[in-house]
C-alpha cells in the first residue's frame, strides 16, 4: 500500500507492506519553514507540500523500487487537519489511484498515529500486535485524546482535552521561555538540564473524568516566568531570556506537570478497562520523560507499553499505510469525491 499523509506540516509518503512492515517511508518536514513565524501558517504550508510531495514519492519510489502493478492500493489522509494541505495529499492521491487504477482509502489521520504502534521498520524483527482491549493516547500538536480499542476498527474515546492540545501547550510555553518553535523538543532538552527540581506546576485533574485540561498550566507558566524575569530585572518580553539554570527549571517543572497528568489518567484508564495493552502515539510521544512514566507504570500494571520510535510518533506516510491497510482489509474504498474534512473526529465514519 502507499500512503499518503499531508495534514498539518510534514509531507509524508510511504510502502508498507501487509499493513506492517514499511519497505520505504520518507517524510519532508517543514519545521524550518515555520520556524519563523513561530507557528504553522496555513497557506504556506499547503504550499510547501505543494512543492515537495512529488520530489516525496520519487524518493519513496528510489527507496523501495516498486512497480505500480504490485500495489493494492493507496491510502491518504482526509482528515482532521488544515483543509488547504489535506487537499494537496487528497488530490494527489486521487490522480495517482485514477492513473494506475488502484482503489483509494480514506484514512482519519488520529487512528494513523494509534497505528504507528503496529509498524515493524524495514530490518526490525517481528514481534507481536498489541493486544486488545487496547488503551490508546494521542498526544500531537493539535489532538490529545484517550481511546478504547476492542479491535483494530472500533474506539470508544474515553476522553480529550477541553481547551489546548499537550504539543500546543508545550509549544506555546517553549515560546514563553523564547526556546523557539517548536516547543516539545526544546523544552525537554532544557528540562534535562535542570540541577534545581523544585518548580512546581498546576495539575488539572478535572475530577474523575478522562478529559485533559492545559490552559491553566499555560497561565501558571506565563504567570511564573513574568516574575522570574522581574526577579532576575529583565523586561517582561517573551525574547528576554531567563538565565539558563532558571530556564532549565521552570521547563523541567512544567513537563513534569503534562507528564504527571498524561500518565496518571492514561493508567487509571487501562485498569478502568481491563487494558491488556497501552499503546502511545502522536508527537509528544517523543518525549522521553513521558516514555519513561509510562513504561515504568505499564510495567507496574503488567502490560506492555507499545511506542513508536520518535520519528513514527510525528506525523508520517508509513502510520497511514497501517491504519488504511484495515480500512481496505474491511472492504472500505474512497471514491474520486472523497474531500477533506477538517474537524474529522476519531471513530465517526
Ligand atoms: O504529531 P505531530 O508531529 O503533529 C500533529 O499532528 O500535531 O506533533 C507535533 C507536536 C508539537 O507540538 C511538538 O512540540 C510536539 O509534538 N513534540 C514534543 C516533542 N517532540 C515533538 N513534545 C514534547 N517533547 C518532545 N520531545
Ligand atoms: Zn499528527
């Protein structure tokens, strides 16, 4: 199968094989291009992916060397994510089924990110699918959720944020600290450099309830750090930087908090359901203090802890190639009408 994924800002094309094995998986990111801005800007990154989805498939076809007679069919992204670059991948797709006469499959880009824990990389060994009932976070940029899988095409989502995605928040305090976007990288390498640990950060736990909560964190954040440059006589200006140490801390304080909350729900949800897997997905999951968390109290619960290597966690073709290979084993097929939808929540279909 080839996949298509061009939602938000990386353009990604990939072969993978029985809906596990990637033959080829090449991703062009524009993190650079959006650097400056400070954050995605629709228009130019439907743009970018413009620009570089053709070069994308020509590497893909150099990496694996296939023959279009030997593909079953193509998977693409239509949602949820930004309408002008779902288009660009959707469009594409489509001309690529029409011409080589391949079926299309629609693929919601949040069961991708579940999916990127099925995924065996081109040498990797084979080891077994996670097992069901599965509990599933998604943690990117723009979604954070809780999920129930009892098999691999029925979710029951337990719970979601309410206002910031974990990837906004920690963009948007990386901001404040002026480490640049995007945030989640920059402030876990700035956390573990802290020596002092005492910076301690609002939890929202919103009662029993599965959902998330991470404006207020952002509030304390901006509300800590304005006083720490007070403190250290610089002017309140996200471009005025704290001194290193400073930073260090309060970047460390504030990912223990997202952490704390993440794991604390997301294990309280695997016993709530009986999990017998707990499956990690979506950008932060790069984060290594989250993956240490969750592994160490997976391990405490008994089950396996399934994540991707960080560059399956952020957006790639190869997760779309998983979860479509489902949809088209299910008989699913998109036709030449398939749009974009935007706000596609995750198992309505
Ligand atoms: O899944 P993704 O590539 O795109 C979306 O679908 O949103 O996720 C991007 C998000 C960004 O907010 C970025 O700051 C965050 O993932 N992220 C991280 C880390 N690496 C990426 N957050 C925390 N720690 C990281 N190491
Ligand atoms: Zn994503």
């Amino acid at each position: 199968m080839l996949a298509i994924e061009s939602s938000c800002d990386e353009t990604g094309i990939a072969l993978v094989e029985g809906g596990r094995r990637i033959r080829a998986d090449i991703v062009a990111s524009q993190v650079a291009l959006h650097a400056a801005s400070g954050g995605i800007v629709p228009e130019v990154a439907a743009r970018a992916h413009l620009r570089w989805i053709v070069p994308v498939l020509d590497e893909v076809r150099q990496a694996a060397g296939f023959h279009w007679r030997d593909l079953d069919a193509i998977a693409v992204t239509y949602g949820p994510g930004l309408a002008g670059s779902l288009l660009v991948g959707i469009n594409f797709a489509k001309a690529l089924a029409w011409v080589h006469e391949l079926p299309l499959v629609a693929v919601n880009h949040l069961e991708g990110h579940v999916f990127a824990a099925w995924l065996l990389d081109p040498a990797e060994a084979e080891r077994p699918e996670p097992e069901f009932p599965v509990v599933a976070l998604v943690v990117s940029g723009g979604h954070t959720f809780l999920a129930e899988m009892t098999d691999e095409r029925t979710y029951r989502l337990l719970g979601g944020t309410i206002d910031d995605a974990a990837g906004e928040a920690f963009d948007k305090v990386g901001r404040l600290l002026g480490l640049g976007y995007p945030g989640g990288p920059a402030i876990e390498r700035a956390a573990s450099t802290a020596t002092e640990r005492d910076a301690i950060f609002p939890r929202a736990w919103l009662g029993d309830s599965f959902d998330f909560s991470f404006s207020g964190l952002k509030t304390a954040a901006r509300r800590v750090v304005g006083s720490a440059r007070l403190g250290a006589g610089l002017p309140d200006d996200d471009t005025a930087r704290l001194p290193d140490a400073t930073t260090a801390e309060l970047a460390w304080g504030f990912q223990a908090a997202v952490v704390d909350v993440l794991a604390t729900k997301t294990v309280r949800a695997a016993r709530a359901v009986g999990a017998r897997s707990i499956v990690l997905g979506g950008g932060v999951a790069a984060n290594g203090a989250l993956r240490a968390r969750l592994a160490a109290d997976a391990d405490g619960l008994g089950i396996p802890l399934i994540v991707p290597r960080p560059g399956l966690c952020t957006d790639n073709g190869a997760m779309i190639g998983a979860a479509g290979a489902r949809r088209f084993l299910a008989g699913e097929r998109a036709g030449l009408d398939l749009d974009a939808r935007p706000s596609l929540p995750l198992a309505a279909r």
